[in-house]
C-alpha cells in the first residue's frame, strides 16, 4: 500500500508534465517520464511535438549512466516499436531501470502490449494502470483514435440558464464572463481541429484562433506555441459560401474550406490564400458531417472542438457525431424568443437523449457542464 502512494505521487508529476504538451503534440499522445533512483527524481522530461524524442528517451538522456537502477515512472506504456523514434522500450532495458510504472496502456496496435512484454522478458518490473483515469482525460482523443480511426468529438455551447445559446436576431456576445471564455481558449488549442458552419462565419466573422494571452493562466506559459501553430480551422459549407475577405484566412494556412459543391475557380482563390478547400460527399445537397469527421481521423486529428451555431450542433447530435459536450452556463434568461442550444426534432419524452456528466465547474459566475454523449 505505501508503495502504491509513492509511486502514484510520482505518476502525479509524470501526469504534470505530459501536461506540458497539452498544446503540441499533434497527432501524438501527451506523455511525461520522471525517473527516481533511491527517493531522488534524477531525470523529468516530456514529449513535445511528432518527430520529437519520446519522454522516455529524453529522460534516460538527462540521467545519463545514473539511470541505471533507477524506477521509471511513465505515463505511458513505452513504445516497443520503430516509428520516427526509436522503441522506448529497448531504451529502458538497455540503460538498466530496473522498474517502470504507467498510467495507461498504449492502444496505438504497433505497441498494445508489446511494450510491456519486452520490458518483462527483459525482467524489468512492469506496474501499470496506475492513474489511467487521469491519463485517459489527458489523451481521450488519441485513445479513441486508436481504438476507432475517428477523433474524440467535444462541443462546446454558451448557454443562459434558460437554454438559450443566441437572440432572435443572432445576437450572442457575450453569454458567458472572461473566466469561461478563457477556458474554452484551453479546449480551443488542445484540439487539432475546430469545427464551424458557414452561418457562424458569416453571422460572427469569426477567427477562432487561439489567443496566447486570454489562456487560463495555468496555461498561459505555453502559449508562445501558438505563434507557430494554431489547430485547424474547419468550415463547413456546402455551397462554398465563404467570402475570401473572411477573417477566418487571416491565419489562411491552417484554414480547411469542406464543401459538397465543386467550384474550381472559387476553390483556387481561396487556396490562393493559403487555405485548403476539400470536397466531400453530400447527404441531400448538405456536406455528409460523418464524412468530415472520418476525414479528420484520416490526416490524424486526435481532438475536435465544434463551436457552432444551434443548426451545425444539432445536425451532429442527431446522427450521432458528438462525444462530448461542454456547456458554459451563465446566471442570464434570454427568454423564448431566444434561440435553442440544439436545432433537433424530439417530439416524445421516451426519445429525449440521455447525457452523462462528468464535470461540473464553477467559472467566475458561469458553470461549466461537461458530459458524455454516447455512452
Ligand atoms: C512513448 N513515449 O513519449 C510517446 C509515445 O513516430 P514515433 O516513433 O514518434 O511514434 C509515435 C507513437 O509512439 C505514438 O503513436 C504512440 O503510440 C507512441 N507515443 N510512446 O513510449 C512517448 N509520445
Ligand atoms: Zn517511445
């Protein structure tokens, strides 16, 4: 039992510092490595971007000869395979830990196992699942990816405490105080990709950029990332609407245009921009939603964050398309003429949909609600 707490003390800053990558590691999961040789940490590291060295890798680099019979404390089950790097696994052995401990399995099928296997045949002691609920919530997208080719789909929604999400007349500036809009700053740029509707960007002229200095403070010293890199931007519009002088193509390069209808000449002015414009099935002249997200699963987008109008967001509910919801709820009524989170058709009690919360917090005078959709 009292090795139990201590190794999960040290899961804890190992969990801390795959944090760190909360806003880089793209299409990778966040993993952190602390190495602990007689109660003393020797090595802390973190993985930061595709390409990049493995925690573990930078880890054993920093402890150097001192590594050896040491206790790695990893959040993940080390890769046991040759990717862009080198397997983890044959670096743990081969540098003597003696011990190595993790949150959560790697569901990634070129490790799945294997990595634990070849610390065991190497006779290294293996302690895993330690923590895994606080690693799945860190890497649920890149999880879920593994397990089924689609990324982890979350939605957020501003709401008054009536349940309206705009007015009549499309105005919804601003539902929620500075707290809540900081924290969807957060969801924003853990996400590879935002997804909105033409409306949105025609009704807001919306950048839905991440904005450095309006993260939560916690976060805001990784903001500097965002100079390099913003996720991108999705906008879904089937008859390609979209006016070029958008602010949406401010920061064009990361700027995905999905239509259903074919316009070379439109098409090119907005590549001509620097952003991409892709044309996918439709469903009744409308872009196919189930097509986007697989599409997003195929160029190895982990997380999604839609933040949409009522139309879009219920579209996605109704065929099933969302994973999770984050509903920012601020002390307001709006009243009836105001408009609804969901546009969906449910006419009987026994049809209305279920969700599963799974976080409530308090944000300045606003709750956040988060739930699970599918369950
Ligand atoms: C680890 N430690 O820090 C990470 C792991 O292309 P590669 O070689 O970088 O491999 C990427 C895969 O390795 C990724 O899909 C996941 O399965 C695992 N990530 N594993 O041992 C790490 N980032
Ligand atoms: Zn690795």
């Amino acid at each position: 039992m009292k090795h139990k707490s201590r190794h999960k003390k040290y899961l804890k800053k190992a969990l801390r510092l795959a944090a760190k990558g909360m806003f880089t590691t793209g299409a990778n999961p966040r993993v952190g490595c602390l190495l602990v040789k007689n109660g003393q940490v020797i090595a802390e590291a973190y993985h930061q971007r595709v390409g990049e060295p493995h925690a573990e890798a930078l880890a054993l680099q920093q402890a150097g000869s001192k590594a050896a019979g040491a206790t790695a404390y990893v959040t993940l089950e080390p890769c046991s395979h040759q990717g862009r790097n080198p397997p983890c696994a044959d670096a743990l052995i081969h540098a003597g830990i003696k011990r190595v401990v993790v949150c959560n399995d790697d569901p990634n099928p070129l490790v799945a196992g294997q990595g634990y296997d070849k610390l065991r045949n190497a006779g290294i002691s293996v302690i895993s699942g330690l923590l895994a609920e606080r690693g799945d919530e860190l890497n649920r997208g890149f999880f879920h990816r593994m397990h089924t080719c689609l990324p982890w789909v979350r939605c957020k929604l501003a709401q008054s405490i009536d349940g309206r999400t705009a007015m009549a007349s499309g105005e919804s500036f601003w539902i929620t105080g500075k707290p809540a809009r900081s924290h969807v700053q957060y969801w924003r740029g853990r996400s590879g990709a935002i997804i909105t509707g033409i409306e949105t960007v025609l009704a807001d002229d919306c950048q839905l950029t991440v904005r450095p200095d309006q993260l939560p403070q916690k976060y805001r010293k990784l903001g500097h990332d965002f100079a390099q890199q913003q996720p991108l931007r999705v906008v879904i519009d089937s008859e390609l609407r979209i006016p070029p002088a958008a602010r949406v193509f401010e920061h064009a390069a990361t700027v995905l245009v999905v239509t259903a209808s074919e316009n070379r000449q439109k098409s090119q002015q907005l590549e001509a921009l620097g952003a991409q414009v892709k044309v996918l099935p439709d469903q009744q002249g409308a872009v196919d939603l189930g097509a986007v997200i697989r599409y997003l699963g195929t160029i190895e987008i982990n997380e999604v964050l839609v933040e949409s109008g009522p139309t879009l967001a219920g579209a996605m509910l109704q065929q099933q398309l969302l994973d999770e919801l984050l509903i920012f709820t601020a002390p307001v009524i709006m009243g009836s003429a105001a408009r609804p989170l969901f546009k969906i058709d449910i006419e009987e009690m026994a049809k209305r949909l279920h969700i599963k919360p799974i976080q409530f917090k308090a944000l300045g005078n606003d709750w956040l609600i988060r739930a699970l959709v599918k369950q």
